[in-house]
C-alpha cells in the first residue's frame, strides 16, 4: 500500500513517499480478490474500492496519515512494511549526497542490506513502479536539478493517485544536499542506520511492554465485578462503613494490586450518616453498590472483583 520514489545523485537526495494506509477486514479469500483487482488496476479509485469492497462483503479502514519517510538530519529514510501474524518485515532505504543503503529487516534485526552512490529507487507493488517508471522516462532529462527533481516526484505522486486507490493523493517530500563523497556518505550512513534500528529496537520493546499491559487490563477488566453479593457490613463510623469481602471477592487498587482477600475488609463511604445493622449485605446491583435491604448507596476507591481461581 505504499509508494517511496528515492533519488540519490553526488549532489544530494530527495525522497517523496505517501501517506496511505488499507486494512483489510473479512474473508481472507475474498480480501485476496479485492486486493488482486486493485493491484492489476482494475480499480482505479477510493470510491470504487469502497464499493467492490461491499460487493466483496470487506471492511476497509483507510487512513492518509501514515509517515512513510523521514529526515534525520543529512540523511532521509524511506519504509515499507509487511505484517504477518508472526512478524512485522521492513523495507528501508537511507540515502545522502553520493551514497544510499537498501536494508531489509525482520522484526529489529537486519537481514539484507545493497548500497550504491547513485540510483533511483522505487518501492511499491508492481502496478504503481510501472506507472512511476513510464513517468520517470517521460519527465526526466539528462541533466536534473534536486529542484527539478522533487517538481517530478511532486508529479508523479499525483498522477500515481489518480490510477490507484492503494496511493494516497496525500504525501510528504524531503530533499537534502550535504557535501559528501561516497566514503563519507557510506559512514553516515552506516552510523545512522545503526542509530535507527536501536531505536526501532527499542520502539519494539517499548511496543510489547505496552501490549502486555493492555492484554492484563483486558484480562482483569473481565473480572471486575458488576453484580452479586460483595460483603457484610462489620463496622459503622458517621459515614464510613467497614465491610468484610464475601467468598470469591477481593479488592485491587488502580495498578490491579491486591489490597484485600474474601474475609479481609474493606472501608466504604455512605453519602450522609444512615442508620445500618452489623451483618448487612453489601452488594452490586445494576451496578450500583448499595446496602441490599435499605438500598443505601456506598463509594469506595478501589476495584471490586472476582477472586482468580
């Protein structure tokens, strides 16, 4: 879903990429099909996706947000990914004045990297570096300024928008002009990518922290507590209210620690002093917490769940 036209020459490097984003949501067979007739160029806008995407009985969620280049001081860096369900694969191409690496990477570890001093790199499927390529054969002279050649990436970004719903008519363009010969090019290069990927390493880590913590909040937000029996009342001071937990009940603060098991108590606060018995039933009714006889209504601060056993 992507399309990033690099230029590297002695000169300097401009580099334009899109912005778009597709997700896909149904039948795998069926989503192989939409993506086949947008691919071939059978369909050639967003509206005409969206409507075989409904024939096809296919959710899209399509975004034009998406950074697909960036600069990083003298150096400008293009991406293409590829996800799996066990992988996340990256295509990169760092480029300079006089020097450019293609580097392929699985997860944060490098695979495969080519270099060269000078080229025009296209990354992108197979119908958008067909139309780049006739484009570039058709806009492109024998001597081009940087100027010039960011006016024909600009050109051919649009026109490639206009044939495809896979390329946004959204994008961002970079140039940089550093004064580098292909040795010293090679050097930026080789600190800047390993200064990147220690980044992306630890955007991972980060990522998968991140994710282990939201699986926990999903796991125990499904054993919060919304109705049944919570605990008895032991104890009652103005408006504060000592309550001993019920069997399979246990109290957690904000982090999902525990603070109190079944049998242990817990303090609860009643909007104004109300006359209650020791013994009373505590409960969750329509998510309301509340003394069950005489429904007066109780607030506490912590979460009430479900023991895990």
């Amino acid at each position: 879903m992507s399309l990033i036209i690099t230029y590297v020459g002695s000169k300097g490097c401009v580099m334009a990429g899109d912005k778009r984003s597709i997700g896909f949501l149904g039948d795998k067979e069926q989503r192989e099909v939409l993506e086949e007739e947008m691919y071939r160029g059978k369909i050639k806008t967003t509206e005409e996706l969206l409507q075989r995407a409904g024939q096809l009985d296919i959710n899209l969620k399509i975004t034009d947000s998406v950074e697909k280049v960036r600069n990083l001081g003298d150096v400008l860096v293009g991406e293409v990914k590829l996800r799996t369900t066990t992988e996340t694969r990256r295509k990169r191409i760092y480029g300079t004045s006089s020097g450019y690496h293609q580097v392929e990477l699985s997860g944060s570890e490098i695979k495969n990297v080519k270099s060269g001093q000078s080229s025009i790199v296209v990354f992108g499927n197979k119908l958008t570096k067909e139309i780049t390529n006739k484009h570039l054969q058709k806009y492109w002279k024998s001597q081009t300024s940087l100027n010039e050649v960011s006016k024909i990436f600009q050109r051919i970004m649009e026109d490639v928008a206009q044939s495809t719903p896979s390329v946004s008519s959204q994008f961002d363009i970079y140039m940089v002009h550093p004064r580098l010969d292909h040795k010293q090019a090679m050097e930026l290069l080789r600190t800047t990518i390993i200064e990147d990927v220690k980044e992306l390493e630890k955007w991972r880590e980060e990522l998968k922290t991140q994710m282990l913590e939201q699986r926990r909040d999903i796991q125990m937000a499904s054993r919060i507590l919304t109705q049944g029996e919570v605990g008895r009342v032991r104890k009652v001071e103005g408006t504060e209210v000592e309550v001993i937990l019920a069997p399979g009940v246990e109290a957690l603060d904000m982090q999902w620690n525990v603070l109190s098991r079944e049998g242990g108590t817990i303090v609860m606060k009643m909007d104004e002093p109300s006359p209650l018995s020791l013994g009373d039933l505590v409960v969750i009714e329509d998510e309301n917490l509340c003394v069950k006889k005489s429904k007066t209504h109780l607030s506490c601060e912590i979460i009430l769940c479900k023991s895990d056993k």
